[in-house]
C-alpha cells in the first residue's frame, strides 16, 4: 500500500506555495494577511459523526496590481472513510482518508488581464490520487496573450506524451453554467480528474511551473496598460460568473458548507474582492 506522504508530491506542495506568495510579493508588495481555521470532531450534520481534523490556512494579498490574490492550503483527515464516499467508490469503509490541497486565486486590478486559477488536491484512500486545475479566466485579455500560455502548456503536455487541448477539455465543461455565453474558462491549462498520483504528478508538476510563470509573465506584460470602461464592464462579468460558479455549482464549496467549514474561510479564499451586480 502506498504511503500517503509521498515525499516528493509533499516537497512540491511546500516548495510551490512560497514560490507562489514570492511571486506574488514582487508584483504586489509585502503587505499580508494570513488567517487559520481549525475543526477537530464530527460534523454538525454528519448522520455517521466520524471526528475529523480539518485545517485551512488562507494567505490573503492586496496590492496595485492583484486587487486580492490568495495562497492557501487545506489538510482534512478522517480515520475511516464517510460513506458518501464509499458510495462514489473512492474509498473503501475501512480506509482511513488524507486530502490535502493547494489553492491560488489571483485577481487582478486591470480588466486587461485574466483571473488566475490553480488547485492541486492529494486524495489518498488506500491509495493516492490526484485533481488538478489550472487555467486563466479572460475578461478584456487580447487573445494572443491566452494563445501563447496555452502553447506553453501544449509544449509540456507534449514533453509528457499528451495532448493540452484534451486536457483542457473538462476545464471549459466544470467552469461553465446555463445562460452563460462561454465558459469561465480559455482553455490554457490543464485538468486531471481523480487520477493515479504516482503517474500523473510529473505532468502536473511541470505544468504548475510553467502555468505561473507565464501567468506572471502575462500580468508582467499587460499590468499598465490602460483600459476602458468597457474592458471594465467584462472584468466585471467575468467576476460574476465566478461568484455564480462557487456559490452555486462548485462541489468543494457545498461539501465545505454541508460539513460546517466557515464560509468565511471560504470567503477569504476565493470570493472576488468586488463586484457590481
């Protein structure tokens, strides 16, 4: 049986983390806050009262160029599996269950450039798994700029023997709703869905590399240039759709909600900074 700690998947998770809140330091200055939340016990209303351990640290920046950015890392234990999972045949009942997540939201002050998103989530029953999505949510962003992170993440898919734009394929399906014109989601990055850990890690880990360096290269590029107030209006729409997206279609967020997580752990997360509706 596989140990849950694989110290390499471990390693990356830390090391990407301060790369991240780093990177996002040059561009937005030191100013930080950073807020924990911890729960030990069965849920509220969970029917089985299986004691957990849930831990969800957000580290929040506000600067001139991300309006809000986010770091954040959730670790969630239970020593034997709830039977929702089971019944999604994810664990087995006598399986203890380690997640472990990665999670950065950065949204930026200019309509010119994109929302950007990434997660990266250890799932181990057993066995280990592992989810991942990255990609960039447009609002007034010239299309070649989307073009040439997508290239970019073609190139490492290729590295791997793959293909980007199959990959890609479940983000414009998970981050779209009815009555929207197009998906959140350009497309320019990568999905893994519950997949083996040991085999896929490689491809995610070069991705996670690349996707935020040409993330950042892209906020780089674009940062000063001016906008109008019509790039404003789709910086705004975009900014809705994701607010509509995680308060009523995100998975994360309802379990989050069903097991008593604080929304305003959830809030500090992911909710855009502001919005007009």
């Amino acid at each position: 049986m596989p140990d849950k700690n694989n110290p390499e998947v471990e390693s990356f998770i830390a090391g990407f983390k301060k790369k991240a809140i780093e990177a996002i330091t040059s561009l937005n200055g030191t100013m930080w806050q950073s807020r924990t939340w911890d729960h030990k016990g069965p849920a509220p209303s969970d029917p089985e009262q299986i004691d957990y351990t849930y831990r969800h640290e957000v580290n929040a920046s506000r600067g001139d160029v991300f309006e809000k950015a986010t770091v954040s890392e959730i670790s969630i234990d239970w020593p034997k599996a709830a039977k929702t999972l089971v019944d999604l045949k994810l664990a087995s009942e006598s399986d203890a269950v380690s997640v472990r997540v990665l999670q950065i939201e950065m949204f930026p002050l200019s309509a010119l450039l994109p929302m950007g998103h990434f997660n990266i989530e250890r799932f181990y029953a057993g066995k280990n798994m592992l989810n991942a999505n990255m990609d960039v949510f447009p609002a007034a962003t010239p299309k070649e700029d989307v073009d040439t992170l997508r290239k970019q993440m073609s190139e490492v898919a290729k590295k791997y023997e793959q293909d980007q734009w199959q990959l890609s394929s479940g983000l414009a399906q998970q981050y779209n709703m009815d009555g929207w014109q197009q998906p959140l989601a350009a497309r320019a990055g990568f999905q893994f869905k519950m997949l083996p850990l040991e085999e896929n890690f490689p491809v995610v880990r070069d991705g996670a590399e690349v996707f935020l360096n040409g993330y950042l290269e892209m906020v780089r590029k674009l940062k000063d240039s001016p906008c109008s107030s019509d790039d404003d209006v789709l910086k705004n729409q975009m900014r809705a759709h994701w607010l509509e997206y995680l308060l009523m279609k995100d998975g994360a967020v309802r379990m989050g909600r069903e097991k008593g997580h604080p929304f305003e752990a959830l809030r500090w997360m992911g909710l855009p900074p502001t919005i007009h509706y």
